[in-house]
C-alpha cells in the first residue's frame, strides 16, 4: 500500500469514528439541553455519561487515526477526507433513531462522494519529509490566533454556529501542530522535542483537541446538521490554508490540479448543504421517510 492509500484508509477510518462520536455527541446535548445552566455544564454532560463517554472514545480512536494519516499524507489532502464524517453520519444518525434517510440526504450522499473522488487526485500535495516544519514565532502565531478566533466565535454560548466554527479552527489548528511534531519525530527521532517549536506543538495539541470536542458538544444543542456542517467545512479550509501557507504544502497538477480541486471542493460543498437541508418529516417525494437535522 502506498503513502496515497494508506492516507486515504487512515483518514476514512478516522471519519467514521468522527461521525458515530457526532451522533452519540448530538443525542447527549438534545437530552441534557433542558437541564444544563451554562456552557461548560453542557461540556462537562460529556464526561458524566456513558454515551458522553463513548463518543469520547471515538474521537480518541479518531484523533488516533489521523495522527497516522498525517505522519503519511499531507495535511491538505487528509482533511477534506474529514468531510467523509458528515456523508456517515446521516444513516448513523438515521440507524440510531430507526428511520430510513431520505432521498434529499442519499443524493448529497452522491455528491459528496462526487465531490471528493474529484478532489483527492488535486490534491495529493507533496508531503514534508523533514522537520520541524514550524519556527517557534510560527507556532506562537498559529496558537494565538487559534485562541482569539475561538474567543471571538464563542463568547456568546448561545450561537451555536460560531461555536461550531470555533470548533472547527480548533480542530484545523491541532491537526498543523500534530503534523509539526510528528515529522518532526519521525524524521529525527525522540530528541526532536527537544526543539522549542516541536515541543510546543506537543504540548498544544491536547488542549486544542479538548477545546473542539467541548466546544463542538456546545454547537450540537441547535442540532447535527448546520453545526456539523460548519465543523466539517471550516476544519479542510483553515488546514488547507495552514498546510499552503505555513507548511510549505503544495498542489499537484498546477493550475489544472487547483481548478479540478475547485471543483471537486464545490460539488462536495453543495453535497454536504444538501444532507443538512432544512427537512420537515417528509422528502420532496410522497411516501419517504425523513431523517430531521434541527438547527438550520
């Protein structure tokens, strides 16, 4: 198996963990909703729980798994293949609640699918080899903006939008400095962390991920839909940013390559918009079940 397929593997894998922890994580906040008095009640539901503590089973198993698909792949392709969690979560979701999903949601289905069959030849980027990949000032300015956008989205608790974004940044953020100090390791062993800007990434990472599994439980209250969304897509172009800008990430292909990853990025996009269109108990077509994702 080549550096490709194995990527691919590792990050469908860690999707599906990703999109049965989403389920498990909206079903919790829709029951503890009523009763939470605050944004870090409704956090800490999570771990007071045996299917809170379940879905952070899952995303453990998932952070694991894209760990491994980072130390193959470059960022800019194992994050798109994160869109993969909102395509699995429909029929989860749909499972777990004994209704069959809708046509609407089977046709984004397809065009994710679409969408990211046409993305994954683009984007296969070069993968950096060496390490550290970041300076000590690019970590402190990746960590500080990190934490004034998750300020920014999510001082307000009841807009559970910002602080699915949030969630989402939070995540892009980890999953760069995960990359940072795992080339970093593998390339010169143990006694890479005893770089400043390796250690710092290691030391980073934990919070990060807490901070989007919390803040990401938080968003969940308006719903699985529009929060998972917005997590979905702000994470791939936030790190896709990062990966180009800062890690020296590049496209194959050139201009055909980028104009193709366009493409397969707006036919997802419009894929992953349509699983989480509005659905009121019936499909545009009599007689189909509906699976219901509040919030939009």
């Amino acid at each position: 198996m080549n550096a490709t397929a194995a990527t691919v593997v590792l990050s469908v894998l860690s999707a599906a963990c990703y999109a049965v922890g989403a389920v498990l994580q909206e079903r919790l906040a829709a029951r503890t909703a009523a009763t939470a008095s605050g944004p870090l009640h409704r956090g800490h539901g999570l771990f007071r729980r045996g299917q809170g503590l379940t879905a952070l089973g899952l995303n453990l198993a998932g952070g694991l798994l894209h760990v491994a698909a980072l130390c193959y792949g470059p960022l800019s392709l194992v994050q798109p293949l994160g869109a993969l969690s909102v395509v699995l979560a429909v029929p989860t979701g749909a499972a777990l609640s004994g209704r069959r999903v809708a046509r609407r949601e089977w046709r984004g289905v397809t065009l994710a699918l679409a969408g990211l069959a046409g993305l994954l030849p683009a984007t296969t980027a070069q993968h950096p080899t060496a390490g550290p990949l970041l300076s000590l000032p690019q970590t402190c300015l990746l960590a500080g903006g990190c934490a004034a956008t998750v300020v920014l989205l999510a001082r307000n608790p009841a807009h559970s939008l910002r602080n699915a974004v949030a969630a989402g940044v939070s995540f892009a953020v980890g999953s760069a400095l995960t990359q940072n100090f795992s080339v970093a390791v593998i390339h010169d062993g143990p006694g890479a962390l005893l770089d400043p800007a390796t250690a710092l990434s290691a030391v980073l990472v934990p919070p990060l991920a807490l901070a989007g599994v919390l803040l990401s439980q938080v968003a969940y209250r308006g719903g699985l839909g529009a929060p998972l969304v917005l997590i979905t897509l702000a994470n791939p172009v936030a790190s896709c940013l990062i990966g180009l800008t800062v890690l020296g990430e590049h496209l194959d292909g050139g201009t055909p390559g980028a104009v193709c990853a366009l493409a397969g990025a707006a036919v997802a996009a419009c894929g992953v918009v349509l699983l989480c269109g509005r659905t009121t108990g019936q499909d545009d077509r009599p007689g189909t079940d509906s699976v219901a994702f509040p919030g939009l």
